[in-house]
C-alpha cells in the first residue's frame, strides 16, 4: 500500500520547512556525536573506507557528510525529487555516494556495511509494526557481522512530555501551523500540518508510530540485533531522560 511518504508532492512542499539552512549547517556536529558514541560502544569509526547505509537518506544530508570524510555511502530514499538533489550536491563537490531510489522496507545487500544510519525521525510510519520490523529486519541482514545501527525517533517519553496540540511557526517564507493529536494508549500521534506559501495553502495528515525506549529495544531484539544496545538522548549523547531530545538507539549484530 503507498504511503504520503511516497508522494513527492508532499516532500516538494513541505521539505523547505525540513531541511532549512539551520538543518544542513548542524550536521557536521551530528556526525561528530556519531563517532564519539560509536567509539565509546566500541564500534566502528568514521573514518575513510568505512562503508555506511543511509536509510531514508532524503536530499544526503548525512551521506553528504560522511563521504566528505571518505566513507562509502550508499543512500536509500523512495522520494525521487530528493535523490535528484542529493546528486547534484554530490557531483557539484566530486563526491562518489551511491543514492538508490528504493524502499527501505525491502532494500538488503547483505553483509556489505560497517555501519547503518536512520535519522532525523525517519522511522514509524510504515501502516504496520510488521512493516517497522521488516526494515529493521533487512537493516540487520544488510550489516557485516560486528557492524553498528543508530537509529534516532521521537521517543513516546519525550512526546509524553512536550505534548502541544497545536504550534504555529515561519520559516524559510512559509507560515506552517501544525496539529497534533494522541490515537490509542500513546500508540500514535497524529500530525497535520498546513503551510502557506506563495499564496497557496497545502495541507497533509499523517501518523507516526511511537516506541518507547523499551519498546524499541524489543523491536530491535526481535528484528537480529543480538549485540550491543545502549539508548540516548540526542546524537551528542546525552542521557535518555527527563532531559532528552529525542530517542537514540545504538544496535549492533554479532
């Protein structure tokens, strides 16, 4: 069954108040917090040669980086206008990232990576919990033995928390109003956001999957990662606790 994360529609209009200037220039920081919390798990480093998936890899932001500092990335997104983009960047600095246009659900190459990214909130919209599984599934197969998966998501904690059910806000000439709502015992939040730009209105629904930090360490237990699993709080690795950003899941396989 498609998805709206399938529809470049969406990601055409909406993906200004996404990946705005702020987004692209605190990626490097991102990056570094990686390395420092792979090296403390005794993971692989970020490093030239290290060969790294960047699931729902959208317009390369993190692909763009780490194949600046001589990875070999290969990118999976199913939005084809963000692939397009994430190309031209590349070619317009010499850099050799591979972007596939594909769905993660599906995507395996078995054994080839060192390390897997899913970041910025990409994962827990899929229709089902079997589907969330099937990814985490083929991200495990698609690791070498002792390679490493961050995973970064709105923990439930953290939603729980901040719960807003409607936030105004401008950004890179758009004003976007956005709802929130709770669907079951915290099983969803329902988003929609509606943007104003150039003079025309767009608008669009959808629901996010939230997992606890228990909750997600099942999912990631019952998907192969038979190794090292911490939690934390953003990519610069602080707690997960009452002062988290964000959820972020560590995994390995052995």
């Amino acid at each position: 069954m498609a998805g709206w994360f399938e529809e470049d529609d969406f990601w055409a209009n909406f993906a200004p108040l996404m990946f705005d200037g702020k987004r692209w220039a605190e990626v490097p920081a991102i990056i570094d917090g990686l390395d420092a919390l792979l090296a403390e798990a005794g993971g692989p480093r970020i490093q030239k040669g290290l060969k790294v998936y960047d699931s729902c890899c959208g317009p390369g932001r993190h692909a763009l980086e780490l194949a600046r500092r001589g990875c070999l990335v290969t990118g999976v997104d199913i939005t084809g206008a963000y692939l397009d983009a994430a190309r031209e960047s590349a070619e317009a600095e010499s850099l050799d990232v591979e972007f596939i246009h594909g769905d993660v659900r599906e995507f395996s190459r078995p054994g080839a990576f060192d390390l897997a990214l899913n970041l910025f909130t990409s994962f827990g919209y899929f229709d089902t919990r079997e589907e969330d599984l099937a990814f985490l599934a083929r991200v495990r197969e698609s690791l070498r033995p002792g390679g490493f998966f961050a995973l970064e998501v709105l923990g439930k904690e953290c939603a729980v928390r901040d719960f807003l059910t409607t936030e105004w806000f401008e950004r890179e000439n758009r004003l976007a109003c956005s709802e929130y709502a709770i669907e079951g015992a915290w099983e969803y939040l329902v988003n929609r956001w509606v943007v104003v730009a150039d003079g025309r209105i767009f608008e669009r629904r959808w629901k996010q999957r939230l997992y606890s930090a228990v909750e997600l360490g099942d999912a990631l237990r019952k998907a192969g990662f038979d190794g090292e699993l911490r939690f934390f709080g953003n990519m610069a690795g602080i707690p997960y606790d009452h002062e988290a950003w964000s959820l972020v899941a560590l995994a390995s396989r052995r």
